[in-house]
C-alpha cells in the first residue's frame, strides 16, 4: 500500500498545477464570453454600402473616418469585413488566407491597423462549406479557423448559414460548436448569428450567441427598413399575441433586424427615423455607408448622444408598439432612470398628428417631455403629448417622465404555459401560439384558411390549423414530448390541380438533417393521413406546407408528453 500510494500522490502533485488551471479558467472564459454585450454592440460593417468590394485601403480609411467622425468615441467600436474578404481555397494546410489582391499585408496587419485606432475588429465567416460569396466556408475547420482569428485578434464574428443546412447538424448544435471553439480560445469575441429568417429566439440564440438576425438583408428604402423593423417589433415572424420578439431580448443577448442603412436613404429625414427605429428596438447599431464621404448631417445622426443613449440604455428593454394602426405607430421603452422612451411614427403618406396618452406607457399626471433630436426641454404635459403635422416618414423620439423613479414595469410578457409544452399528456398545438413562422400568410387557427371549418375526406374537426399556400409554423415543445400526431389533407374547397407536401421539420425550416415528415404530394383526391412521429428531445417542432396556393388543413395537432 505504502509503495503504491507515494507515486499517486507524486503524479497528482506534479499534475494539479494543469488540472487546477482547467476548471478555474474554463469557466472564468465562458463567464467572460456570455458577458461581452451587455449592451447592443455598435460598429460599421462593409457589407451594405460594398458587399464583396472590399480592400485593406478601404478598410483603413473606413478605420481612420470613424475615428475622425467622432463615432468611435460615441461608441462605435466595432470594425467589422463581411463577406469577400478571403481568397477562393484554402492553403496547403488547410488554413483560411486572405485574398492577396484585395489584402496584400494580410489580416494581422489590418487587424493591427485597426486596433491601433482605438477600435475593435470583426469578420465574417460562414458555417456552411462556403460563405454565401461561395468562399471556403468553416464547416470541418471550425476550431482552427476560431484559433486563426483569435491570433489574427479578432473581437466579433458574424457567421452567416448559406448551405448550412447540409452539415447534418441542428443550428443549434452548429452555433453551440462555434460558440465553444471561441471559448476554447480564450479570447474574447462576440457571436453574431446570421440566421437569417430562422428563429434564434426560439430556441436559446441568447445562450450560444450575442445576437441573431430577424429579417432577410436589408436594402436602401423605408420599405424595407420598415420591414426589417417589424420582424422585431411586430407580427411578420411571431404571433400577434407577442407583440414583437422583445420578450426574448435584453442585456447579452439582441434582436437584430439587420445593419443599418442610415446615409444611404433619400433624406436626413429618413436616416434619423431609421436610426430612431433601431434605437427604440434596442438593435445593434453597425452603420453601413461610406463613412470617408458621409456627409455632416449623416455624420450627426451617428453621434447624436441622446438619441445614443436609449439604444444603449442599460436595462437593455427592447421597446415595444404601444399603437399601431398600419400607418402611424407609438413606441416606448422604459428606460433604466425611471423615465421612458417614446417614438411617435407616421410611416402613412398624409401628414398626421400623432399622439401618445399617458396610460399607454404607465404614467400618471405632469410629465416632463425632452426632444431627444432637438436636446431641447419641451415643457410639463398632463396626460398625453401631440406631435403635430408630421410628414411621411417622418417620427419624434421623446423621453418622457422624470429620471430619479423607479423604473417603470415592463409590459407583460407571453407566460411559457401559453407558447410551449408544460404540462404531462397531450397538448394541442392549436392551443399554443406559435413561435415563429414563415411564408405569405399565417395560419388559421381552429378553421381553414378561409375561415370555414376544418374539413378532411369528408370529415369536420373542431381543431387544427388551415394554412394556404407556402407556410411554415413552429411550436415550441421545450424538449418534453414524445409523440406528434397530426391528421392531414388538402380542403375540400381546392382545385383539382392543387397540391401540398405536408413535412413536420425539428427546428430548422430548410435541409434534410431537420426533416422528421413527409407526406410525398397530396391533392385533393388523395386520401387523408395520420402523421405520427417520435418529437423526443425536440425543442422546436416545424409544420410545413409545401404548396403553391392549395388550402391544406391540419387537424387534432397535438403532442404527448408521456
Ligand atoms: C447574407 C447576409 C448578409 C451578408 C451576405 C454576404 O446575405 O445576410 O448580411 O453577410 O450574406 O454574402
């Protein structure tokens, strides 16, 4: 016993020196990780103003304007290259290189360069084998391109998902594997999801990264500006019932409804309205124009510190619609001081005078009332403030209350029972709101899409879903269920050469990795079918329809938890 027992502790002894570094870092890596975006990061991307015309010139000048401009010290820390910036293979060893033409000193050097500044690099990568650009993606090299870019310095990496949907991994398996190679580095970096279109809030964007995408690419009108923005704070992607997706955001974890497009738009008016959408909605602020010959008035709605101050708040309360009625729309975010954040938007093409009233945004008699624009007091109002005579696109970005309170409540949020599986045995999907969805048109809940009631080969079901056309829903089973079941056929009401694929997906819309059913085509003639399918670990569960036009219903949609 004796001489076995001194050579252990020998081998423990030498070893604890490893051992104890181990669990004591580790942790302090991952603690430091989940920490880096406390509030919504802010930077410049190249992607909107050069999408692929990128070179180190470029970069530089876009380094040196943004000190210059005084937007690295309003907080714009974070330089980040989009896609093209790498050449089209790898090397010999399988080792990222930058496109010599474009970046003849490398990546280091501009890293460098960059750091020099006062700022913080970011790049972009993929997590398909290619990058949308059809680059080397990361797929297969995902901790050693994590290493390059930690030696590199990079801070932040936005890692897109074209072809994604072939690696045979979840999102959520594929993210958490990024997620631990940065960890694994030990330095620092934010993990932008550019998910787009795909539900991070769903299913825990909020653990594996810093932020995720909302919306398809942005573009240069208030269209789309507008449409980014209500991915995030109206119903275009999640049900009504949510109002927004502001409940899934706050402090390390964002909605971003894309990069922004501020000195790119028509106007002044219109770039300050963009920014001060973007500032209500807590989203990250990447400006994404030329910033070497943006002009002073751009250059303005950059730094406007006050206006700053609300996306940065650091509550990190993404603002939500307190009225919306197609044209004009009320805004607040309630604000860490006790006051709140107030944005009155006419997007209608008539002048307007819009109001907010004092109970919409839980205030109660005098309220003192601040042009964040103007930096000017506008005096004491009792119930209510008008902006008066508004134009088309044209908003007022208030703060309203006195700081010093205690902070307002917050709206109420969807309780879990409502939105996901809790409870043992069967849960109807209808009687769940859905927490993502996709295509033309939502679903009808408890009739077909047209309002009638759910008929299948000739019989009526009180509970389901019609859908018409392409549509995509998901259901957020938590993890808990063990069987799916579903009754499926096209309405009686379609044409005869109508058709839908009915597929059941585990949370990715797209790929084969994800898909769990297929019903192969149905038309109208086709018998109906019982879906049944193990959903065991399943934390989000995809209806899908698969049609050009038909109506195609779902009926007695449930789960069993066993
Ligand atoms: C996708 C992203 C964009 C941009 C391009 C680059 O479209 O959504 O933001 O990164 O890829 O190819």
């Amino acid at each position: 016993m004796k001489f076995l027992f001194a050579p252990i502790v020998v081998l423990a002894l030498l070893s604890w020196p490893c051992a104890g570094r181990e669990p004591k870092g580790a942790p302090k890596a991952e603690a430091l990780y989940h920490s880096l975006a406390m509030t919504p990061p802010m930077g410049w991307n190249s992607w909107n103003v050069f999408h692929g015309n990128i070179d180190e010139e470029k970069i530089r000048g876009i380094a040196d304007a943004l000190v210059a401009s005084g937007m690295r010290d309003a907080g714009y820390e974070y330089l980040v290259l989009d896609d093209g910036w790498m050449a089209s293979h790898r090397d010999s060893v399988g080792t990222l290189v930058a496109d010599p033409a474009k970046f003849p000193s490398g990546m280091k050097a501009l890293a460098d360069y960059i750091h020099s500044k006062g700022l913080k690099f970011g790049i972009y990568q993929d997590r398909g084998h290619s990058t949308c650009m059809k680059l080397p993606g990361s797929f297969q090299h995902e901790q050693q391109d994590m290493d390059l870019f930690a030696q590199w310095g990079v801070d932040y990496l936005k890692l897109d998902s074209c072809y994604a949907e072939i690696n045979g991994r979840l999102s959520t398996a594929d993210y958490a594997v990024y997620r631990d190679c940065i960890i694994k580095t030990g330095r620092p970096m934010i993990l932008s999801l550019a998910n787009y279109t795909d539900p991070s809030w769903a299913w825990g964007g909020g653990q594996i990264g810093h932020l995720w995408r909302t919306s398809y690419d942005i573009g240069p009108s208030m269209g789309s500006v507008y449409y980014c923005a209500d991915t995030t704070a109206g119903d275009i992607v999640i049900h009504p019932a949510f109002n927004g997706l502001w409940q899934f955001a706050g402090p390390g974890r964002w909605n971003d409804p894309d990069m922004l497009e501020v000195g790119n738009l028509k106007s002044d008016r219109e770039n300050r309205t963009h920014f001060a959408l973007w500032c209500i909605l807590a989203a990250p602020l990447m400006a994404g124009n030329d910033l070497r010959s943006m002009t002073a008035s751009v250059r303005d709605v950059f730094t406007a510190a006050e206006v700053i101050k609300i996306d940065q708040d650091p509550r990190g309360v993404q603002g939500c619609k307190v009225y919306d009625d197609g044209d004009h729309e009320v805004y607040h975010k309630p604000l860490s001081d006790g006051a709140t954040a107030v944005l009155l938007l006419n997007k209608g093409a008539k002048d307007a005078d819009l109001t907010v009233s004092w109970d919409q945004i839980g205030l109660k008699g005098p309220q003192k009332v601040r042009d964040l624009w103007q930096r000017k007091d506008l005096g004491i109002y009792t119930n209510q403030f008008t902006a008066t005579a508004l134009p088309q696109h044209d908003h007022r970005l208030l703060k309203i209350g006195t700081p010093g309170r205690p902070p307002l409540p917050l709206p109420s949020a969807v309780a879990p029972a409502k939105y996901m599986v809790t409870s043992q045995g069967k849960t109807y999907l209808s009687g769940l709101y859905y927490v993502w969805r996709s295509g033309p048109a939502a679903p009808r809940y408890n009739s077909n899409f047209e309002g009638q009631p759910i008929v299948i080969g000739g019989t009526p079901y009180q509970r389901g879903f019609g859908f018409k056309g392409r549509g995509l829903a998901m259901f957020k089973l938590n993890g808990k269920a063990n069987h799916f079941t579903a009754v499926i056929g096209l309405d009686a009401a379609c044409q005869s050469d109508d058709s839908c694929r009915f597929k059941v997906r585990n949370l990715d819309p797209i790929g084969p990795t994800s898909l769990l059913y297929d019903s192969g085509k149905m038309t109208r003639d086709t018998a109906p079918k019982t879906v049944d399918v193990d959903v065991s670990g399943v934390d989000c569960l995809i209806l899908e329809c698969e049609s050009k036009k038909a109506l195609a219903n779902w009926a007695e949609v449930y789960v069993v938890v066993d």
